[in-house]
C-alpha cells in the first residue's frame, strides 16, 4: 500500500480516493474467512501468536470471546 500512496499527490486542496479491496484476516488462518474471530478482544499472549503466525510459525491458538455489537 506505500506504493500506491506514493503515487498519488495529496496537495492543492484535491480529493484522492484509493479504494481498496481487502480480506479480513488475510494471512492469517486462524481468523481469516472467520467472521466470528474478525471483532475480538484478544489477549496479550493470542497477540503474540498471531504475530508469529503472521511470520510463517505454527497456528494460533485462540480462546477469546468474539464481541457481540447489538
């Protein structure tokens, strides 16, 4: 994406758009295409995993509760 914001001048009072097409999760198997883990308070240690999941290592294990929004 720095790529693309570098492309497009923001200055002179115009508008730019950059419309984006993006998956949820995207990288990650263990909440991507999972609706019910993409709006979750996860803990400091699900956090790590995921940061490691998201650098190749094994599968986060994640126990968090999904938020319900009403």
């Amino acid at each position: 994406m720095e790529k693309v914001f570098t492309k497009f001048p923001f200055e002179g009072g115009k508008t730019s758009v950059i419309i984006a097409e993006t998956v949820r999760g995207k990288g990650l198997p263990s909440i991507e295409k999972r609706a019910d883990r993409w709006f979750v308070n996860f803990k400091q240690d699900e956090i790590e995993q995921l940061l490691k999941e998201l650098h190749g290592e094994k599968q986060a294990q994640l126990t968090s509760e999904t938020i319900v929004a009403r």
